[in-house]
C-alpha cells in the first residue's frame, strides 16, 4: 500500500533525525548541552516560585484592604517592587538561555548534517536527481531553524504548565479545604472540591470548544483553498496568461496589417 510505505518512510526518517539531533547531549555538545539544559529547568523553576509568591502577594495586599491595615498595605506595596524586578530579570534570563540552547543546538547540528552531505560528493549526485533544488544550502538551515526551535519550545513549554499545574492544584488543595452537603441525616464530604470544580470547568470548557470550533477546520480550508488555487495559476501560469494575451493582440491586429498592406499594393499598381 502507497500510504504504509509513506507511514514507514516518515517514521524512518523522523527516528533518523531524533538519532542525528540528540547527538548534541551524547557526544556532540559536551557538557555545554547539558549545562544549558540544566539551567533552562532551573529558571522555570525559579520563574515557577516568583509566580507563587506573587500569588502569595495577593492574598497578603487584598488581606490587609480588607482589614483597612495600613502599615499592611504600605508593607505588601514596599514588597510588590522586588518581585515585579525579579519576575522580569528572571523572564528575560529564561529567553536566553533558551534561545541560546537553541542556538547551540543548531549551531552544533547544521554542522553535522553538512559533513554528512558534503561526505562522498552527495552535493554533487543532488544534480543527478530530478525535481527543484536550488540554494539546498538555505534550505538546509531553515529546515533545521524550524526543527529546533520548534522542540525546544514545545518541550519548555510542556514543563512549565505541568509544574504550574501540580504546584496550584496542591495550593487550590489546602486552601479550598472540603465542602461539606448534608444530606438528610447524614453529610458528604468532598475534599479538594476547588480541584474538581476547576477540572470540571476546564473540562466542559475544552470540550465546547472543541464541538464548536471542530467544523471550522474544513469551513477555513475550502475558503482558503481559491486564493491558493489563483495564487498558484498566477504565479505557474504567468507566461501562459501573457503568451495567450500577446496572440490575441497579434489575432486582432492581423486584419489592420492586411488592409494596410492591400492599400499599398493598390497605391503602387495606379
């Protein structure tokens, strides 16, 4: 079948990269791969913290409104100023130290699939294919842009929402306490009952929003779908439009041209 020959083709050829890319921990990068790692799991961390003390802050500022205590207020806004600066040291620290994982990964990678390609003159037997591939060498670095920056994002960001998630489910947890419900004689309990409302809600939520927003797709891709077409015949079809147009100009003008040359024919017998 044509389509499990591409399902394995393309399960090839993504173990193949992940064997080629995670090279850079294994050998490639050394202990500058993993240091920088490290130090990307540290600052999300240490961005995780100043976002629960700044939840933390909160409580303590609306606390001391609420009590109309003043040396509160003034004490919790002397606070605020410290942890705005942290919060935005440590996010502008977090941006380059992943954007220099990035790099580095990059740096190291395109380095090592060019060896491979220019090892036994594959740059050579590339003319000996059929099909376009002008400038391989731009393509090859932005193939491997997006191959990188889009892991390492993904991947960040993966672990920053399940850590916010475990660290504020465990806050919701004590604080909330439990709801009690009696029922006639007896009483039910349910403990960590802002847990389940918030999983109940993000729950229905998403799934709204999936029921909703799922016919969108197809409704989005046959609007698309003319402006690609037009765009692809203007751009492909470009000289045909303009050979097509240029013989209907010489069709129209080839009867001028015969009574131009049959009045000189005339003008030259008299």
């Amino acid at each position: 079948m044509p389509e499990d020959e591409e399902q394995q083709t393309r399960q090839y050829l993504i173990a193949r990269f992940w064997e080629a890319a995670l090279g850079f921990w294994r050998k490639g990068g050394g202990h500058r791969g993993w240091l920088l790692t490290f130090t990307v799991i540290v600052i999300a961390l240490v961005n995780l913290a100043l976002q629960y003390r700044l939840n933390v802050w909160h409580r303590g500022m609306f606390d001391a409104l609420g009590q109309r205590d003043s040396k509160g207020v003034l004490h919790q806004t002397m606070i605020f100023f410290p942890i705005i600066f942290a919060m935005v040291s440590v996010g502008a620290a977090a941006t380059y130290a992943k954007m220099t994982l990035q790099r580095r990964w990059r740096e190291w990678l395109n380095a090592h699939v060019l060896d491979q390609w220019l090892t036994n003159g594959r740059y050579y037997q590339l003319n000996l294919v059929p099909g376009d591939h002008s400038n391989p060498e731009y393509r090859v670095a932005e193939d491997l842009r997006v191959s990188v920056d889009a892991p390492v994002e993904f991947t960040v960001g993966v672990f920053s929402a399940v850590a916010s998630a475990i660290v504020f489910i465990g806050v919701l947890w004590f604080i909330g306490g439990e709801l009690a419900i009696p029922i006639g004689n007896a009483v039910l309990r349910i403990p960590g009952f802002l847990v389940i409302a918030a999983f109940i809600y993000a729950v229905l939520a998403s799934g709204s929003m999936i029921m909703i927003a799922r016919g969108f797709v197809a409704v989005s891709e046959n609007k698309t779908r003319p402006r690609l077409t037009t765009a692809m015949c203007s751009r492909g079809c470009g000289k045909m439009v303009k050979a097509s147009r240029c013989s209907a100009a010489r069709m129209k003008s080839a009867p001028a041209l015969t009574r131009h040359s049959r009045t000189s024919a005339s003008a030259g017998a008299s």
